[in-house]
C-alpha cells in the first residue's frame, strides 16, 4: 500500500507491506522499518517501528490524520490523486465541470442531489460518513449535475468518483 | 473542614469550561447543588453537563449570555439559588454585576461590589495603596488625551516607561516606551486601543522595571475582619502580558522577603476592605524591591498551585467565606509544602503567530500520575468556536523540589494528546524544557528573551508517518462492506494490498 500525505508543508510517501513474520515493512524516504502492530483503533495506536514502541493518539476527520505522540502533534493530509490533479492543474478547468471523488474512506449516509439538477459552487451534494463524523461533500463549481455515481449506504474509498458536475 | 456550609442553599454558576466544573466540583463535595448556565453554543459543554440543573441564558456571543447581567440573575432566581459564584472573567470583576446580586439578595461570592469597584479602577487602588504605605511604581495620573506634559512626567519617571490603560486588564493598551521620540504616538496609540477595548480611553504612565518578576499573593479576608495570606505564586511566564505558566513558590523569595511581602498584601487586604478570595499582585525588581501593581477581585486561573502546595481548596474557602463563616485558621496555621506549577493549555497555533485555533475535540487523552492535576473543561466531542475565551484546560503539578516539579511538568505534557483543535501544548513543553527556565531565571521578558521563535519538535516524524498510515489503512478497512459486496470500487484498496490486516480484536494480538 502506498500512501502519499501532506505534513507541515511538505509531501512525504510511505509503503507500508505485510512482511513474513505477521508484521509489516514500512518503505519511508529511502529508510526502512519493521513495524508491528500490537493494538489499534481509530482513536489510539501501539505499535513497534524500527525497535522502539509508542503509543500514538489518532484522529482522522475529512481527509485529514491527526497523530500525537509523546509531546508532538502531527496532522497528515491524504494526497489522493485528484488532490495532485488539482494542486498541479491549477484551477483553470473549475468553469469546465468537475468530477468530485472521495476524500476519504468512509459511507454515503445521504445523496443531496439528482442526474440534471442545477447547482451552486459551494452546494452540498452527498453527506460522507467516516470515523463517526458526518461530512458533507460540496461542489467546488456551480453547473449541472450530470451523474451522480453513489447511492445511500454505499461504502466509497478515497478517490473513488461520487458527482460530475458539468 | 468537611462539615456542610450552612448558610447557602444553592449556587449558580455564572462561567464555563475549566473553572466552571471546577467550581462545581468543590459545591458537590460540600453538598451544595449547582445551577450552570450555558450558551445556546455551549448546549452540550461539560459544565452544563456535569451541574444538577442547567439553565440556557442566551445566543453564542457572551454580550448576549455570560455577560448578560439581567438573564444571569434572572437564572439565579427562577432556579431558587441563593448564591452566584462569578468564576473568572465574564462578570467577575464587574461591580454591576455584584451590585444586582445584592440588590437581587443573592449571595455575590466575591468581595463587596464597592470594593470591586475601587480596587477595579487602577488609579483609585494606586492611591489607595500608597496610602496604607504598600510601594507602588513611580507613575501619573491617568491622562484622557496627549498632553504635552507627559513629556517631563516621563523624564521625571526615567525610561523606560509604560504606558498603561486606566480601566485595563490583560495588556490591551499597554505599551512599552523606550524614549521620548515614540512618547506621543505610543499614547495615543494606547488611547485608541482602550477606548475600543474598554470605552475608556484614560492612560497613565508608569516606570517600567528592567527583567521584573511578577509575584502575587493570595489573600483570604473574612467577613469578621481576619485576613491571611496564602504565600505567593511567580508568574513571570508572560506572552503579551497574559500568564501562561505559573509556579509556587517563587525562587526569588526568602522567608524574609516573602514575610515583608505577605504583610503588604495582608495589608492592602485590609486597606481595601476585602472580603471573600482575592490576589495582590506585585512586581519585584531584581534589587529585592516589589511594588504594587494591582488587585485581582476574583478567584485567579492559577489558584491550583496554591491549592498544591497549601493543601487548602480555595473554593470551598470562598463558599464559607461568603456565608458568613470565619476563616478557619490563623496565618500561622497555613503552611507550604514542595513546589507546583500550572500551565494554560491554549487554543491557539504556537507555530502560526498564535493565532486561536477552532474544531471539534476529536481525541482527548490527559496525563495522570501522582502529582498531576488536570483542571478541563472539554471532552472528546467538545467544538471550540471563537466566542469564548481560548483556555480549554489547565495541567498543575506538585513534586518535592522545583526540579522535580518542572521534569514532572515535561513528562505530563507529553502525555497530553488533545486532537482536532491545535493547542499550544507544543510550545508549553519548549518553555518547561528551557535551560533558563530549568535554572529559575525567569522576568516577565523571558519568552520574548528566550522563546520567541520556537521550532516544531520533530523526533518521531518516521513512527508518525507509520501511525497515520496504519490509521488510514484500518479506517479503510473499519468502513469496509462485507465480502461480496465490493461494488464497482477500484480493483485495489489500501485493505487488499495489505492482505489480511491484523487488529488487535480479530488476532487476540492485543494487550
């Protein structure tokens, strides 16, 4: 699994694989760690990297991962392929249409809009649910809806396409 | 101690967050039941919660609701309280507020409105000290406009001299003058600001101590006469003149420095007629000379570190001081024991300009351990909005000695994890790790000396970056669908790449 985030302004990637004694191989800017997992939740994290245990507080909201650990606060953002579309591509095509994705893991609790429907730049269009927080997924363009590609209680992963807007 | 306060029935508490549960919490113990009221954005806050009646006062603005006088008294009566505990901030030191509670006979548990009023206005508790023979600064009146005369008066002072807010508090329209050129423009600079902080745009001047530390004194005054003090707590950890780490006692004091300046703070007790909690507040000069600066009417954010090292519940004192009841004990009875310190965890960026910080409060895990006091007003859920003040807890400890008191600060401050609002935990643990702070040479100047360009820690970015992929990857995996129903996602997840994952509850692994 490959993972790109955005911390402090910068982008880093991590790999994280199954290794063969239960545990996993974390590829991490040229440096490679063994890590193992002794307990995990979405709110708290222990965990063995590279010989040393810590015990993390997690937070995840949006597409957002807060970590605390031992003093030191870190709040990651998923770089999903459609947020490097976009930081990359600049904003030129917003008056084109868009295609909103998933900017996180999570279900459709509530679908807001239909195929042909007129919409605003800012209107909501799904509600998202993820780590038990409702998040509403808003059109960054106003436009017509040409598809909407979800329905309620569908589970959706990051990047997965839910609306075009055209 | 221990035995019920009599004389009050009921008590309202008119404030929020930390000090507000804390205050309940010293009620319950008595078995006196609590009122809190709340903000129609404060429904669901922990002090509306915790209180055995809880009563809406009004919109989010604190114009509308904490600072609402009419609605707080109101609020106090329909419930059949008899008693209103201000807390700080908020109304606490507003002798209108006293007022309509002795108007509405209820009891104000504070000091006499007249008293707050008197010793609210700086200029009036200036005289008032020099009067009773307590050293105050070498300063003016107060001036509502530039005059040309303040040149000579600042000369006369000697610079640098500061140039301070009549009606002020928590250093808005303070300024720091180092020479006659800026004189003109730092005042009427001062004027604007506390015209549009407090409606009063009256400024003074005063000399300006070099590397001061800031040392008060808790008073307690009876309502029969008998005043004590509570010794002191140094509290020179300063940003922009707000405390943000206080400790008790102060290394600067011996016991005969510390005798002569519990004796003035006694004094300016009695000078003023106080009753009820209050703090003397001075600055000591590095030559052993204090000087008065003002009085706190009010039970101050960081009275837990004199509770720390007293071993007295300042609450429960104010609640038996305010029913009629004489202090329990004589000056010669109170007592200090090791060393504490409290600091104010924020909502605010330390790596942002300190600008507030707003959210929900996704994850909250505070320190414990012997010695380690946590004094909060959020829990996980909480949504910190930008109409309240940004104090969401205070962390105290007490340890034996300083040094063991600050190591213990450090370890309990890693320990905290507060998610989803940025705090300035972080920073917090940069002061309480400083060599000069480890040293004890602390002045009011120290952070803008020594921490005005703070890092961010960034030891364990590596076990980081593997937490937030593992947290990815199994909220990925929490929100899967059953086997089978995989729909038209794409061929590839987090949760398949990494074959079977192993949590804690489908592997045993765990604990």
């Amino acid at each position: 699994m490959n993972l790109t985030f955005e911390l402090d302004g910068e982008t880093v990637s991590i790999d994280l694989e199954p290794a063969a004694d239960g545990g996993y191989r974390a590829r991490l800017e040229g440096r490679e760690l063994a890590v193992h997992v002794h307990h995990i939740t979405p709110v708290y994290a222990v965990f063995t990297a590279a010989g040393r245990t810590y015990r993390a507080q997690l937070a995840a909201a949006r597409n957002a991962h807060h970590v605390a650990i031992d003093g030191e606060f870190y709040d990651f953002q998923v770089v999903t392929q459609r947020s490097r579309e976009r930081s990359g591509g600049g904003r030129g095509a917003q008056s084109g249409g868009a295609r909103i994705t998933s900017p996180m893991p999570g279900k459709v609790i509530r679908v807001l809009v239909e195929d042909g429907q007129e919409v605003a730049a800012g209107q909501g269009l799904l509600i998202l649910e993820a780590m038990k927080m409702e998040n509403e997924i808003r059109t960054p363009v106003a436009g017509k809806v040409k598809r909407v590609h979800v329905t309620a209680a569908q589970m959706v992963m990051p990047a997965d396409l839910l609306v075009e807007v055209e | 101690m221990g035995r019920q306060v009599s004389l009050l029935r009921k008590v309202l508490i008119a404030n929020r967050g930390e000090i507000a549960v804390r205050i309940l919490r010293s009620c319950r113990e008595l078995g006196i039941p609590v009122v809190a009221v709340y903000s129609e954005a404060d429904q669901a806050a922990l002090h509306a919660q915790l209180a055995d009646e809880a009563i809406c006062i009004g919109p989010s603005e604190a114009r509308a609701s904490y600072l609402n006088i009419e609605r707080v008294v109101r609020a106090a009566l329909d419930s059949g309280c008899d008693a209103i505990h201000p807390g700080y901030g908020f109304l606490s030191e507003n002798p209108a507020f006293a007022r309509a509670c002795e108007a509405a006979k209820l009891v104000f548990i504070g000091p006499p409105s007249e008293v707050i009023r008197k010793l609210g206005d700086k200029t009036e508790a200036r005289a008032l000290m020099q009067a009773a023979g307590i050293p105050v600064l070498p300063g003016t009146e107060p001036f509502p406009e530039w005059a040309p005369e303040l040149v000579t008066r600042a000369r006369a002072i000697g610079y640098p001299v500061l140039v301070k807010a009549a009606a002020g508090g928590g250093g808005k329209g303070m300024r720091i003058v180092a020479g006659e050129a800026q004189l003109c423009s730092s005042v009427e600079a001062s004027i604007r600001e506390a015209t549009h902080a407090f409606g009063d745009g009256r400024v003074f001047l005063e000399k300006l101590l070099e590397r001061p530390r800031h040392v008060e004194f808790q008073v307690l005054a009876d309502s029969q006469g008998h005043a004590v003090h509570l010794f002191e707590r140094e509290c020179s950890i300063q940003r922009r003149h707000q405390k943000i780490l206080e400790e008790a006692p102060c290394l600067a004091l011996d016991a005969e420095l510390r005798e002569r300046m519990g004796l003035a703070a006694v004094e300016a007790a009695r000078a003023a007629g106080y009753v009820n909690a209050g703090t003397v507040e001075f600055l000591l000069g590095e030559n052993r000379r204090f000087y008065f600066l003002e009085v706190n009417t009010r039970l101050q954010v960081e009275h837990p570190i004199t509770e720390m090292v007293t071993g007295l519940d300042l609450v429960e004192l104010q609640l038996r001081i305010a029913a009629g009841e004489p202090l329990p004990f004589a000056q010669a009875d109170v007592t200090m024991r090791g060393h504490s310190m409290e600091c104010r965890i924020y909502a605010e960026d330390p790596f942002n300009g300190f600008l507030p910080a707003t959210g929900v409060v996704l994850g909250l895990a505070e320190p414990s351990g012997p010695g380690v006091r946590v004094d909060s007003g959020i829990h996980e859920g909480s949504e910190v909005t930008v109409h309240y003040d940004p104090m969401l807890a205070k962390l105290t400890v007490k340890a034996s000695n300083r040094e063991a008191c600050r190591r213990r600060l450090i370890a309990a401050l890693r320990e905290y994890r507060i998610l989803g609002v940025t705090t300035n935990a972080p920073y917090m643990l940069a002061v309480a790790s400083h060599p000069e702070f480890a040293a004890g040479r602390t002045h009011t100047g120290f952070l803008a000396e020594h921490l005005l360009d703070v890092k961010r820690s960034r030891q364990h970015r590596d076990a980081a970056v593997v937490a937030a992929a593992l947290a990815f990857a199994s909220s990925a995996r929490a929100t899967a669908p059953g086997a089978g129903a995989e729909g038209d996602r794409p061929a590839s997840t987090p949760w398949q790449e990494l074959g079977h994952w192993r949590l804690a509850d489908a592997s045993g692994r765990s604990r």
